[in-house]
C-alpha cells in the first residue's frame, strides 16, 4: 500500500503535466496565429478573404476533398497487399480519420499515426501492427512523393530565376534522397539483424510509458517480440506486392499534385502565380508541421505565408489570405469530417 501511495503522485503528476504540454501546444499555435494576423493586418486580410465568392470557395472546399479520397483508395490496396480486407469506402473514412489525429496532436504525422492505426485496426478487425505498416507505408511514399515534387519545383526554379541558393539546394536535397533511399534498401535487406534491438528499445519504451498511463501494464517481452516480427512481415508483403505498390505510388503522387493544385488555384484567384514557385513552396511549407503545436498549427500558416512572399512573390496581406484559404479547404475541412467519422466509428464500434 505505501509503495502505491508512492507511484499515485507521480503517475498524477505526469499525466497532468502531458495535459498541461497539450493545452500548452495549443495556447502557443492560436498565439503565433494571433501575431501573425495582428503583423499583416487582420482588417486587411478579411478584406483579402471577403473578396472570394462563395462559388469558389466551394469550387476549392471540393477540391480539398480529392486527395483525401485518392489517399483513401491507396489505404485500400495497402490493406488488401498485407491480406486485409475492407470496403472502399471505408477505407476513405479511415484516412479522414487519420488527417483528423494528424491535426490535433504534435508533430504531424508522427503523432498522429499511431493513434490512426489504432483507429484501424479496430475498425477492419486486424492486428495493429498491420494496420500500422499499411498506413506507414502510404504515409512514406507520400513524403516521397512531397520530396520529388520539392524537387520538381526547385530544379524549375533554379534553371529559369536567379534565386540564390536554390540550384545548390535541390542538389543537397537529391543527394540526401539517395543517402536515406540506399540507407532504408540496406536496413530493409538487414533487417533480421535489427529486430532483436528493435524489440529491446520498444519493451523498455513501453516499461515507461506504462509509468506514465495509469491503469496499464505493458505487454511481455514475448508479445512486443511477435507484434514486431508480424510488423516486418506486414511491410514484407506490401513490398511485394509491386501492382499494388505502384497504384499505391501512383495515387500518393496524383494527391500531393491535387494539394499543389489546390495552392496555385487559391493563389491564382489574387495574382499571378508561377507553377515553379507552388511546386516549391508546397512540401517545403509542411516542414513546420513537426513543431510540438496540433497540426502545425500557427506555425504553418507563418511558414506558407514567408514562402509565399520571398518565393513567390505575393503580398504580405495576399499571402496570408491564401495561407488561411489553403489550409482551410486542404486540411482543416477535411480534418474536421475525419474526427466526424471517427465519432461515427466510435458509437458503431458500442453497438
């Protein structure tokens, strides 16, 4: 009994101190967003926003939705490539499930995707390690995607502006695209050699965390043994299986051009955009994603608007109403009929 009395404190006193980070994410992303308005001009910027008609901004709202459908068929033949079945449509709830973890928790994705394949598992009835190396195999041929549409852009603007900097940064870029392609082939072609540390740094991993969620103990050193083994073997057949990969490979890239499209057109109805820059701006400005806010949020919006302005070239003001419009149609809509859908999953999986 003393000793319990002990942890209680401890384990209370960590469990706050996490709310208190989260409110804490929060508070500092409503904050740069607040700065960020206040330095460009709020009146400024609703003007700038007023000046849409409501045509387009359904016209872009819609478009928003594209990617997400496109990412949720290649959730789709992910499952099926590791033996899960599940309906189409369904699987397009679950990626909109996984946007809506994505933006309300830290560091994007990373925080996000294993919330999301919880989610998953839980939905399709499969082990969560599947359900996780389905998603994270879509989520990395999506950075791909994002890094050579980076690329694309960045070579377009090296070979016809002068932007300092931007020729040496595409070549950098490409080389550490090989690197981490040759590094990944090398630990994929080793990886037996791996999963014994793997598993040793998940069981104490989860040793601690079990000191920090109250009411769990974390399962044996046999058990994380197995998950990772069915993990490995997961990602094996998605691997092997080369149709599915590329339609998987082939939607990834045709989301990210959508989501690209999305910021010229939005960017279109002020100015007069270069492809180059968008194409540029785009994967660059999800960099800010990773910060400890919900979504990148505040930080995000910061980053597009710079990019925008010293890429570019627009306005401050327009900037900022095209940053607002662009995250609006492209990852708050579509987060916000995620969490939808995972309240919907919620009361299904009750009854």
């Amino acid at each position: 009994m003393q000793n319990d009395q002990r942890v209680a404190p401890c384990t209370n006193t960590r469990v706050f101190s996490r709310r208190h980070a989260q409110v804490a994410g929060v508070v500092v992303g409503l904050a740069t967003l607040g700065l960020l308005g206040y330095v460009l001009g709020f009146t400024d910027v609703v003007e700038t926003l007023e000046s849409l008609s409501p045509r387009q901004v359904l016209l872009l709202g819609g478009l928003g939705l594209v990617p997400v459908v496109l990412w949720g068929v290649a959730l789709w033949f992910a499952l099926d490539a590791i033996g899960v079945s599940t309906s189409l449509g369904r699987a397009v709830l679950l990626f909109g499930v996984s946007l809506f973890f994505n933006g309300v928790t830290p560091f994007g994705q990373a925080g996000g995707a294993p919330l999301s394949s919880g989610v998953i598992a839980h939905a399709v009835r499969t082990p969560y390690e599947q359900a996780l190396a389905a998603l994270g195999g879509l989520d990395a041929l999506n950075k791909l995607a994002t890094v050579l549409l980076w690329l694309l852009g960045g070579a377009s603007l090296a070979a016809g502006t002068d932007i300092a900097g931007a020729r040496e940064a595409v070549v950098v870029t490409g080389v550490v695209v090989v690197v981490a392609t040759a590094a990944l082939i090398f630990l994929w072609r080793a990886h037996d050699r791996f999963i014994d540390g793997v598993t040793a740094g998940l069981t104490r991993l989860l040793a601690l965390a079990s000191r920090v969620v109250p009411g769990w103990s974390p399962p044996p050193p046999d058990a994380v043994a197995d998950r990772v083994d069915g993990f490995v073997e997961a990602v094996g057949r998605l691997a092997g299986s080369r149709r599915r990969l590329v339609a998987i490979s082939v939607l990834a890239v045709a989301g990210q051009i959508v989501v690209v499209l999305l910021l010229y057109l939005s960017l279109s109805l002020f100015s007069d955009p270069s492809l180059a820059a968008v194409l540029f701006v785009v994967p660059l400005s999800r960099v800010a994603a990773t910060v400890p806010t919900p979504g990148g949020l505040g930080s995000t919006e910061a980053l597009l608007t710079g990019l925008l302005v010293t890429v570019a070239g627009t306005t401050p003001v327009v900037a900022g109403a095209v940053a607002v419009v662009y995250r609006l149609t492209a990852f708050w809509i579509p987060g916000l009929l995620g969490g939808v859908a995972a309240v919907g999953l919620l009361f299904e999986s009750r009854r």
